[in-house]
C-alpha cells in the first residue's frame, strides 16, 4: 500500500480535478455536510489526507461484503485503481451494488425538467432530475435520480419553509425511485409539463455517474434553496460523468433549474428533445375540442348523474364527440384520483366502465397536441434594463437590473403563461437636475395567473414586498400586499380581476385596499400587451387610480423592447394630480 500512496502523492492525484468533484470540494472544502462520507477526520477540508485514507481502507478491508469499504465508494475505487494501477486491491463481494447495477442496466442518461407549478410558489422555478436509461429500452422502467430537501412545502408554514430553505435549514439527500412515481408526481398530480434533454453520454461515461450516485446513498448535505439546490446537485453528477465540462462554472449567486438546462445546452451536452404533456394539458385540449354544450357531461359521468349508457344512447351527440367525452372522463378521472378526490373503489369502478365504453366505440380520431416552445428558447434569468422617457413633459432615464428571473412583461415564450417570480428588482430613475432616485425595489414578487376553466377552477393570487412609487406621495414607499382573484381566457389572450389588501409606510402604516382588472394579449410569439387599471382606497377615505400599460417586443431570445405608460393620481397638498410617465426601454438577458 505504502509504494501506491507514494506514487498518489507523487502524481499529486489529490489537486486532481476528478477528485475533487468525488469529494464535491470547492475551494479546498467539501459541499457534503455528512462525516460518514469522508474516511479522514479532516476529510471535508483536505482532500490530500481523504486520499491517503481512502487507500488505506481500500487496502484494510475489516469486512469484505456489502460493508467493505470499496463497496460504499465504487466510484472512487475504479479512479483510483486506473490512476495508480492498482491490481492488489482485496477481493469483496459488493453483492448489494452489484445487483442495483444490473437492475439499472446503465446505458444513457436524460436530463428532466418538469416545468413550473403555477399554483406553488415553492415549484415556480421548475425542477430538473436525472432518469438514467437502461439497455431494456423502456422510459418509463428506467429510474430517476432526483435531489431535494427533506420538508414537504405542502406541510409546512410557507413562511417557515422560505426562511429555513434560504438559510440551509434543511437537509438534501439523493433517491433512487423508478422513473414512471416521478412522471406520477409531476406531470399528472401537480399538472407540470415534462421535458426530456437527452445527453451525450455514452456508457461509460453513465457507468461512472451510477457509481458516484452510489457513493451518495444516504449522505446527507446542507440544503439552500438559491445556490446548492436540487438542480445544483445534478450539476455534479454530470461533471463526473464527463469531468471536461465545467456546468457549475456558470453560476455564481443563485442556481435556476431552468438556467441549469441552459448551461447543459450550452456546453454541448444535449443530443435530443422530448415532450411529455401534463394532465392539465391534455383536460385543456379536450375542453377545445369538446362542443360547448357537451363539455359538462364529463364531469357529469364522474359524478353518475349521467351513465356511460345514457352517454352511449344519446342521439343527439355525434359519435366523435362521444369519444372525446369518454377519453376526457378517464384523464379526469385519474387526475382527481391523483388528488385524493374519490376512493379507489370508485376510481377503479369508473375507470373500468368508461375504459369499456370508449372501446366499444372503436377507433376515432387520435388526439392531438401542439408542442409549446421549449423552455431553452426562453429568456435568460437575469435582466439588465436602459431607458429614457418622459414624465410630465421632462426627460427622465431608467436603469435597472434583476437577478432573477421573469415577470408577466417579459415575453412569455418557453414560460408558464400567467406566471411571475422576481426577487431583488431594482430600477432607478435620473432627470435633468442629475437626481437619482428609486423607482423600484423589489425585494420579492410572485404572480399566479392560472386561467379558470372547466376543469380546472383555480384561483389567481399574488403578493409582493418591497419599495415602489405607487402611493400617493411621489417618494419610494415601502409596501407589501397579498392578493386574490380570477382569471379567464383563451389562446389568443388572458384577462384578470384582483382584490389586493395592501399595506405602506409613510410617516407610520397605511393600509388599504386596490382592485384591479388587467388584460394580457400574447397571442404571437414576438410581442405582447399588458393593461392594468387599479383602483386603490386608503385610511382616512383617500383614494387613487392607477394605469400600467405595456407593449413589449421581442426582438431575439435575449433582447426585448418596452414601450410603457403609467398614469398616477397624486395628493399634493390635499389635492389631486395625474403623474404621466411615457417611456422606451430595452431589457438585456443574460
């Protein structure tokens, strides 16, 4: 052992870049919060000293089954024993890791984004996991490799989980679940759009990640909901797969599950693409093609105030349309059941009935969808703004810059439509007299735009906190306002109505009250319209009405122009004045 530890050292194998990212160790310390993971009492802050104690317990076995030390780190191992041509290492039988090899039978990998939740503010973001594909040739019996914390936002205060999940209050931990739960999860109970990034790894390359993965079972590591996140952890695993691309490289501040598939894309990872519809998609293709008058009896079936015979008997329907019916009846069916609706009794009962009664009708006409852009398409997350413009007749520029990541003006194109997540947006204004002031200063914004339908009854919500100039006084104020409402609308274009309790401080708190009513007309990809009309009463019976309206352009993935108006009533001196502000923008993503 001691000539082997000797020629490590010699080759400096421990400043290796590999082995650095088996230890996860950025900056000469390791990401892993788990001391089971490191042989070496110093082995999270020395990755010369982990080495040296990885072969001496690979060359000391003390048991030589699924406990021996080789076994826990295969991956490790394998580096070593290419690194240092090591032929004497003691036999053990990994009999365990052995057989989850063989079940998985690794042959590719697929990087799987499933796309934001619009009713959760802790799935707005999206998510990515990995599904690592098998030689037998079938999706859905290939399994998932997924990271997240170990809270359940559902469960749990959302104001709790925010502060705990910013601030590393939970712990993340790897699994290994088959990949049709994680389909089961995402794109049929919490109604999430699925794509599929297909990789370029060949199998070796899949073999090395499994054994990493492996190497994880069970380790557990401070969990941060901006930065060593779910979509961050995935990051490593395809570093080892193919330690030439440096994906970690390209972030800093915060990690994005969705910039996390730029990156991929970006490093020449990605060989293919595919699209797999949520249960909300396909309910909202069957409200299309099912007529008007018809579309009730679908939820009518599920009830059993109309059976599937009388559905059957019907003259007045025609056979297509029957069809359409029955096929939306079992969606909906499984969609309910996914949401704890029904007992299983009655699912399996109706499922079987609508099943045989949609049979009994033969073949029609196959339903189909049109593939939304993909999300690569979209913006990137973070926003630089330049502006120039007019208010009440004199030049005034606008500045800004958001970290992170859309807001309802920014092109909707490869985004949930209706949806807007910002956090620390900062927009200044300056004027003649060189004075620059706060125009914005968002310190958190979400937006939840989810159009009611027939089988989808949502609510629309929104909040916000931070400093803006909507109060009565011309100053930044700060505010913070909860809101709820509905929201209709079709391909063409979306329109809402808002009832939001709002709060500022100015000289003490003011509270009040704003109802709005909005219109956004996204009907072609390269531009957009958005008008708000606001009507706000204060304490003390004061009142304001306020008008946003904005027309967007999209000149390329990256780049946007914003024409923009806002109207303002102001109190002067207990008096009212309309504040006008005409401006021209251009929004840079990067």
């Amino acid at each position: 052992m001691e000539q082997h530890t000797q020629k490590a050292n010699d080759l400096k194998l421990s400043q290796e870049r590999y082995w650095h990212l088996l230890l996860h160790m950025v900056d000469g310390v390791s990401e892993i919060d788990d001391s089971a993971f490191f042989f070496a009492a110093d082995g999270k802050t020395n990755a010369k000293h982990e080495l040296e104690a990885t072969l001496d317990a690979f060359f000391n076995e003390s048991r030589f089954d699924d406990n021996a030390s080789a076994c826990r780190f295969p991956a490790r191992k394998a580096w070593l024993q290419k690194s240092l041509e090591i032929e004497d290492f003691p036999d053990v039988k990994c009999s365990e890791y052995d057989a989850t090899v063989e079940r998985l039978a690794p042959k590719s990998v697929t990087l799987v984004f499933p796309s934001a939740h619009i009713n959760s503010p802790a799935s707005m973001f999206g998510h990515t996991f990995l599904r690592i594909n098998s030689r037998y040739n079938s999706k859905l019996l290939a399994y998932a490799i997924n990271y997240a914390a170990n809270a359940d936002p559902d469960k749990e205060n959302a104001t709790v989980f925010a502060i705990k999940g910013l601030f590393g209050g939970y712990f993340g931990k790897y699994s290994l679940l088959p990949y049709y739960e994680k389909l089961k999860e995402y794109r049929d109970a919490e109604q999430r759009d699925i794509w599929e990034y297909d990789l370029n790894l060949n199998e070796e390359e899949t073999l090395a990640m499994v054994r990493h993965i492996w190497e994880l079972n069970g380790t557990e590591s401070n969990y941060y909901f901006f930065t060593e996140n779910c979509s961050y952890n995935m990051l490593w695993l395809m570093e080892v797969a193919r330690p030439n691309v440096h994906l970690r490289e390209h972030f800093h501040y915060e990690v994005i599950p969705l910039e996390t598939v730029h990156a991929t894309r970006a490093e020449g990872l990605i060989s293919s693409e595919n699209y797999r519809a949520s249960k909300r998609t396909i309910l909202l293709r069957y409200e299309e093609l099912i007529n008007e008058k018809n579309i009730t009896l679908v939820q009518a079936l599920i009830d059993e105030t109309v059976t599937s015979q009388e559905l059957l008997d019907n003259k007045e329907l025609e056979k297509q349309q029957k069809m359409y019916i029955l096929e939306a009846a079992v969606e909906f069916l499984e969609y309910s059941y996914s949401k704890n609706s029904m007992s299983k009794e009655k699912y399996l009962d109706l499922f079987h009935t609508f099943t045989k009664t949609r049979a009994s009708l033969g073949e029609g006409e196959l339903l189909t969808l049109k593939t939304p852009h993909n999300p690569v398409e979209s913006h990137r997350a973070i926003r630089l703004k330049g502006g120039f413009g007019y208010r009440e007749g004199e030049p005034i520029g606008f500045v800004g810059l958001r970290p992170a990541y859309h807001d309802l003006k920014d092109s909707s194109l490869g985004f949930l439509r209706g949806t807007q997540i910002e956090f620390l947006d900062f927009l200044l204004s300056y004027n003649e007299e060189e004075e620059l002031k706060i125009e914005d200063a968002t310190i958190l914004s979400i937006v939840s735009l989810a159009q009611r339908s027939e089988f989808f009854h949502s609510f629309s919500w929104r909040v916000k906190l931070g400093w803006d100039r909507d109060y009565l006084k011309e100053s930044a104020n700060f505010s913070t306002s909860v809101g709820a409402g509905l929201s209709f609308g079709n391909k063409d274009a979306y329109f809402y109505f808002m009832l939001d309790p709002l709060f500022y401080m100015n000289q003490g708190f003011v509270g009040g009250i704003g109802g709005s009513a909005g219109i956004v007309i996204d009907k072609y990809d390269f531009m957009q319209t958005n008008l708000e009309l606001t009507k706000r009463y204060y304490d003390g019976g004061k009142e304001q009405s306020i008008v946003a309206c904005t027309q967007s352009f999209r000149l390329s993935q990256n780049l946007q122009v914003q024409l923009k108006y806002d109207y303002k009533e102001r109190e002067e001196k207990k008096t009212y004045s309309a504040e006008q502000t005409a401006q021209l923008s251009l929004n840079y993503y990067f």
